[in-house]
C-alpha cells in the first residue's frame, strides 16, 4: 500500500463538516469515503480518527445523529450538520484560510 499524506492536524472536524455540507445526512463510512474520493485518494480518514471526532461533534453540538438503514440494508448511524455545526463551519474555514495564506507568505517570501 502505497504511503499517502496524513490529513493537517485540525483540518479532520473542517472536512466532515464540510462533507455534510454539501452532501446532508451521511453515515461515518460515507464520509469518509466522500473525502477520499474528491481529494482523489490523497486524503483518508481512519475510523480511528473519524468515529471519535464524530462523537466529539456529537457532544459539542455541531451534528446530530439517527440510526437508520443505509443503501446496503444495514443498520447505520447518520450524520447531520446542526445550526451549530454550519457556524463552526465557517470558523474552521477562516482559521484555515488564514494559516494557509500565512504559510503561503512564508513560502514566497524572499
């Protein structure tokens, strides 16, 4: 298998909340693969990394969840963006906006 880059330390809560955004209600294996296909394979979230920062959003309010049957009959926990969740949303991505323009300034300085 080959080696692929592990996701920025901070941006894991930005990109799931950012898929359930865009995509609505999904189950944790949906969101992953979701990131791993648009980052086309660079990106994958471990179950490890994911279900733990899931129930994280859980407890700090930004998702809620309901069991519910996904597309291959099975019993499965389906995540969806809170009012919250969309507010947290927007600070994750001004604080990676502002890093990565910071970062690009270090690059490019002379």
């Amino acid at each position: 298998m080959e080696d692929r880059p592990d996701i920025p330390p901070g941006t894991l809560y930005m990109l799931i909340l950012k898929t359930l955004a865009r995509r609505g209600a999904m189950h944790g294996y949906g969101i992953a693969q979701h990131i791993q296909q648009v980052s086309e394979d660079v990106l994958q979230v471990e179950e490890g990394s994911l279900y733990p920062a899931l129930q994280r959003m859980l407890v700090k309010g930004w998702v809620v969840a309901e069991w519910k049957q996904s597309e291959n009959n099975r019993r499965a926990r389906f995540y969806k963006l809170t009012p919250q969740g969309r507010k947290q949303l927007a600070r994750e991505l001004r604080e990676f906006e502002q890093v990565m323009g910071a970062i690009a300034r270090v690059i490019e300085a002379v």
